[in-house]
C-alpha cells in the first residue's frame, strides 16, 4: 500500500464573483508501506477563468505570475497526475479537510472530463484523524500540527509540494493513532457549511426550549427565505442533516398525565 499526501492550491474571487475557484497548483508525495518518501508530483496551471492572480493569492503562496502564464491547462495536468497516480498499484489518497479533493472533482467536471477515477479513489481525511487523536473539536491547520507535535515544518506553507511534504510528517507522527477503516469516498454535498451550521444550532435551540426537532418546524422558523426555489437535492441534505442531528438527543418528554383524583369510598 502506498499513501499519497496530496495538496492544492487555487484562484479566484470566492465573495466577489460568481465564476469558479480553480486549481492553480497540485502537489502530492508517495509514501511506500513503511512512510518513505519514494516520489513526488508537482504543477501549475493556468486556470480559465482568472488569468491574473487575486493579490491574496499571489501574496499567500508566493506564485509568480509569469509561471502561470507558462503553465498547461488542467486537462492536461490532471491526466498527468493521474498517469503519476496510477504507478502505484495499491494506494490511498491523503487530505487535510476535504476541500482539496472537492476542487478536483470540480474542476474535471467544469472541464467536462469524466469525473469516474475521482468518485471512486478512496481517501483519508487526515484532518479528522487528527482531531479525533487530540480529542478536540476545532480545526487545525498543518503548520498548528507540525507545531503541536514538536515538528519543525520545512518549505514554505501555502505551496502545494511543500505542504503535502509537511502533512506527511504529521501523518508519520501520528499514523499508530489513527483509524483508517474511516477512509471515504468523496460524496457531493449541496449544502455549505454555513447551512449546516444552521441545522446543529436550530436543533440545539429546540431542544433547549423542550420542543421536538421536525422539518416543518425548521423551515418555517429558519429556513423559511430561502427554500423557494432551493435545489431539491439541498433540501433533501437539510432534512438528513435535521434528522441526524435530532437523532443524537433524547425526544422531548411529554409530561405525564396527572392521576385521577381519588374517588370516594362507597358506603
């Protein structure tokens, strides 16, 4: 079995724009059965959509602008990343969260390409086994990891290659801890995280008020703006994700009905 940390970078105006974020940058490291780097994958490319680099981007990875423009496109790329991929006979994907998946699954399908080889490449969300190893709740990035761990980071962050060397080293760091019967395949959410934020507090505060968690309620109290028109398929996903949520909880208790009063004895 071979492990591959992947990385990516991307572009774009995610607030300012309705056009795609786009890969700009993939970078990804195999690591043979025992954690050995034997090989690693790096490229830009040139995205479609933004030609120049946001000044956040820019800044943040530290890409120039003049080898973006030399870059292949992602059609390109992606075939020979998957052709770098596939040298490894046996292999799991390895992220930190589950964006960076997402994006490729994304781009291939804004290039019309078959997105078949990405829905069924098994992952692990590295991100996750890590916090379920430290047993806390918020996110961490790489870099708050490698520091956690005693690890001194080498590269610079925010580069693809680098950062898939430097979640490598928390992956050696912590690989006896971790649960791989959780690995996944990438599944299309159609809610955002803000939504479903939503459903964990709406459930939260119906509980607190002692009033059962149901759709009808839900939608009406703080969905109601935003279901006309909604994809089906998200409100499909509110209501599992409604469901799941009132499912971790004890139903509201009913009160007992109060005894019958005595009657009295019969002469």
């Amino acid at each position: 079995m071979d492990y591959i940390v992947l990385d990516i970078e991307f572009n774009g105006r995610k607030f300012a724009s309705d056009l795609p974020m786009e890969v700009i940058e993939i970078g990804a490291v195999r690591l043979d059965a025992s954690l050995q780097q034997i090989d690693e994958f790096s490229a830009l490319i040139k995205p479609v959509y933004f030609a120049k680099l946001n000044g956040f981007i820019k800044k943040k990875t530290g890409i120039p602008q003049e080898d973006i423009d030399r870059a292949s496109g992602f059609p390109k790329v992606i075939q020979d990343f998957i052709r770098w991929l596939d040298r490894s006979p046996e292999k799991l994907l390895i992220t930190w969260g589950g964006e960076d998946l997402k994006r490729i699954i994304l781009d291939t399908r804004m290039h019309k390409l078959d997105d078949a080889y990405w829905m069924a490449m098994d992952y692990f969300d590295l991100l996750k086994g890590y916090i379920r190893f430290k047993n806390v709740t918020n996110d961490v990035s790489v870099e708050a990891a490698l520091d956690e761990l005693g690890i001194t980071g080498e590269g610079s962050a925010h580069r693809a290659l680098d950062d898939a060397r430097m979640t490598a080293e928390v992956l050696r760091a912590v690989f006896q801890e971790l649960d791989f019967s959780r690995k996944q395949l990438f599944v299309d959410k159609y809610t955002n995280a803000k939504e479903r934020r939503l459903v964990k507090n709406a459930v939260r505060t119906m509980r607190t008020h002692k009033v059962e968690p149901t759709w009808e309620l839900f939608a009406a109290k703080y969905f109601a703006d935003k279901l006309e028109g909604a994809d089906p398929r998200k409100i499909a996903e509110l209501q599992s994700l409604l469901a799941e949520e009132a499912a971790k909880a004890p139903a509201v208790r009913k009160p007992a009905p109060a005894p019958a009063p005595a009657q009295p004895d019969e002469a």
